[in-house]
C-alpha cells in the first residue's frame, strides 16, 4: 500500500503511532492525544493551527525548522481573531516545537502542525472549555514532493467562492477555514484535477485551496494583496522577498481577474505544504506553454537551498532542532 507522501502505509503509520505528541505542556504517547466527542473543537471547528515544515540537515536527526518565529506569531494572531487567549508564551511554544521534532527522531523531512483548540465537554450545557494546545508531527519525504514540483500540476477554478474576511476570515488559520477548502478541493479532484483557486465574492482570484498563488508575466512578479481573503502565507512573503532580492523581479500585489490566469507566462503555488509548486494548466488551459517555467524553477531552486541551510543570508530563518 502507498501512503500519502511517498513512504510506505505500513511504515509510515508505524513511525507516526510510535511518536510522540506534545499536549498542554506534556509529551504523551500518539494514542493518548484525543478530545472528547463532544468537545467544540469537533462539533464546530473551535481551533486555529499551524503548519510548520522542519527540512533534515546533512547530519542524522538534524533539523532546519523554517520561519518559526513567523508560524508562532501567526498562531497568535489566528487565537486573537477567534477569541482565544493561548496558555503558554511564545517562547514556550517554539521550544515544544522544536522538542516534537527533535524527540522523534524522523529520518525524512517533517511536517509539524500546532493546534489550539477548546477540547472541553459539550459548551451548550458546561459553557466554553479552556483553550489547549497540541503539537503533532508526520514524516514528508522530499523526493516524492520535489517528484511534483517538477512536473507541475493541472488546476481549475473552483465553483466555490473564497470565504470572505466580512463571514469568516482567511487571514485567521481556523480550523473551521478548511471546510472552504476542502468543498474546492474535492470538487477540482472528483473533474480530475489536482487541485483547485478559489475567487473571492467579488470574482477576483484569491488564492488555491491551501496555498497562494503567484503569476510571472514579462518579468513580474504578480500576486493578489493581503486583502484577497488569503491567508497571508509565510512562504508567500518569503517569495516576495527573494523574488525582488535575488531574482530582481518587480513585485505586484494587486486584484487579479480570472483571465490573467490563462494569459500568464508562468503560475505557481506556494506555502508550507506547496513549497513552489508550478501550475501548468488552468481550467484545461496550458499556462504558458504547459512546461514549468524558469523564473519559477528559479524560485524553487533558491527556496529549496534557503530551507535546507545552504544560504547564509538567510540563515535567520531557519531554527535548529536537534
Ligand atoms: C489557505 C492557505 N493559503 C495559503 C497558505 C500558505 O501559507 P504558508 O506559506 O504560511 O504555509 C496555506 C498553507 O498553510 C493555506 O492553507
């Protein structure tokens, strides 16, 4: 059986049950970390999260976590939205994550996700349950990813519009979010797709189910701004960054129209999971023509040796764990 991410089912579900998950300040045993049923975190989504990637380092169990700083200060930021004060401070969250990654001892690259969520008793009769914390981690094999990201993948436009920052706001990482998500992704998969972009209300592109996306027409660098109703991705900044830094490409943040996806010379996808996934076709429509691109491969090349150390200008990005 092949399991998501390349690594064997078998295998892969053995390295996951027999790690460790860090929960309310206490390493328990995989099995150990649940909610009750009736919890608000299952009944209506109550929770905000994280998605942090951890790339191997030359060294066995040798870890890069990349833009911790920048995750931990979003998951702050998703709990303020949502009314949730976090019981631990920063410091003592980036010392759990780099502990879950350091403690179980992955030999691939590790995909980490922080959760706050309110895991108490049903609220309609014991009243709002105290907000907890959990941080679990999975192995994410590099070479099935990279495998991806060079041969690009077919999107379409969702029929779904992004939910709105006025109804339910992108810009906080809400568990409850994802449903939006996952009614455009299934959609685009059950056409054949790989995945899909949403518009937002107003018909203007917004972003993919679980990432942002960027255009390269006549050497720009064309993304919608922060107030698409995206949310605004610590990958999408870091390509901001070195697509003017290293690449001396100019930056547009602005309205795209759905067309613009079709006329572009190059699309690409980008976040924690994407990392700088190519878009080769749009609606069935080849993007440029329908190879990945070079400004984009570009981009790709220069993330993957920023995430994996080989940059020393941008090693303030990267935390050890190890
Ligand atoms: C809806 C959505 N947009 C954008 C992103 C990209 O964000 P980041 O680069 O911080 O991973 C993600 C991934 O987490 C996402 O789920």
């Amino acid at each position: 059986l092949q399991g998501r991410g390349g690594l064997t089912f078998n295998s892969a579900i053995e390295k996951v049950t027999a790690s460790r998950v860090w929960v309310n300040g206490e390493m328990k045993k995989w099995d150990e970390a649940t909610v009750h049923i009736s919890s608000s975190i299952v009944n209506y989504g109550a929770g905000i999260f994280e998605g942090i990637k951890a790339y191997q380092g030359s060294k066995e169990n040798y870890f890069w976590v990349f833009r911790l700083e920048e995750h931990i200060e979003r998951f702050y930021e998703s709990a303020k939205v949502h009314r949730m004060d976090l019981p631990f401070t920063r410091e003592r969250l980036k010392e759990a994550v780099i502990s879950v990654v350091s403690d179980n001892r992955f030999s691939e690259d590790v995909y980490i996700r922080p959760i706050a969520y309110r895991g108490g008793f049903f609220e309609l009769l014991w009243g709002l349950s105290p907000v907890e914390v959990a941080i679990f981690a999975i192995p994410n094999p590099r070479e099935e990813r990279l495998a991806r990201m060079d041969k690009g993948i077919r999107c379409c436009t969702s029929s779904w519009r992004r939910i709105p920052d006025s109804a339910m706001p992108p810009r906080a990482k809400a568990c409850s979010n994802y449903m939006n998500s996952r009614l455009a992704k299934n959609e685009a998969r059950s056409f054949g797709f790989d995945d899909a972009v949403l518009l937002t209300i107003n018909g203007k592109v917004s972003e993919g189910s679980g990432a942002n996306i960027f255009l390269v027409k006549n050497g720009l660098l064309i993304t919608p701004s922060v107030t698409s109703d995206i949310l605004e991705g610590i990958n999408r900044k870091t390509i901001l960054e070195i697509g003017c830094n290293d690449l001396g490409l100019k930056i547009i943040e602005r309205d795209i129209d759905r067309t613009e996806l079709y006329l572009t010379d190059e699309l690409f996808l980008s976040g924690t999971v994407a990392e700088v996934t190519p878009i080769t076709s749009m609606d069935n429509i080849l993007v440029g023509d329908g190879k990945v691109g070079t400004i984009t491969k570009k981009i790709k090349d220069m993330y993957f040796n920023i995430v994996t150390g080989k940059v020393d200008k941008y090693k303030h990005w990267l935390t050890p764990a190890h």
